[in-house]
C-alpha cells in the first residue's frame, strides 16, 4: 500500500494516544499474515529494551529501543506485541512476539486475531 489506510492510521493514533494496548488486529504485510495486539511505541520499545537488556549476547543494544521523547505526529507503524505470524495451522513464535509493521506495507487487515485451537 503506498499510502497507509486513513482508519488503519486512525486505529494506531488511538492506541497510541490511550496508551492502551488491547486492540486485537490481523494484518497481511508482504504475504504473511501477522495476528496480535497493538501497543503504544513506547511500551513496545520498553519492552523490547528489558527483553534485550537480559540477554548476555544483545544486552548493548537496548539503549537503541528506550523509549524517547516524541512529537506528536501521526503513527507509521504498528507496533504488536503477544503477535504471531501464521504459518498453516501454527502460529510462530507460539508465545507471542513484539514486531514492528510500516502502516504503508500492510495490503488487508481485520480488527481482532486469530488463535488456533487443537480440538
């Protein structure tokens, strides 16, 4: 998509005014269908810095990901957490991961996610 989906750019200006990260979305970027929650850049970046900042080997790097100061303008990208790409009957990672998606390469997306169930 060349230009980002004015409500899609819309949705990810909510979460990040609300600081809330409960919106459930499913999204196509390249071909590959990702499925999570969004969150608030800050919160994401947060989170990405502690997971790095635990590890041994990628522990210099989560001064890049600490949350900064920014100015209002609006979103262009989202920003998932607890987040899988579906792969056939499998999400990956099965725990969840944090992902970043430019607004202007997602193609299709759907409010809510998908979650698949053994039965």
């Amino acid at each position: 998509m060349s230009k980002p989906d004015e409500l899609l750019v819309d949705i990810a200006a909510t979460v990040e005014s609300g600081q809330s990260n409960q919106m459930s979305l499913t999204v196509v970027v390249g071909g590959a269908v990702l499925t999570g929650r969004l969150a608030p850049e800050a919160l994401w970046r947060q989170r990405v810095s502690e997971v790095l900042t635990d590890s041994a080997r990628l522990g210099e790097f989560s001064g890049i990901f600490s949350p900064s100061e920014r100015k209002e303008t609006p979103p262009t990208h989202l920003h998932f957490h607890l987040a899988r790409i579906l792969q056939g009957t499998v999400g990956i990672p099965e725990t969840g991961g944090m992902y970043r998606v430019a607004l202007a390469d997602v193609s299709a997306w759907t409010v809510g996610d998908f979650s698949y169930f053994d039965h």
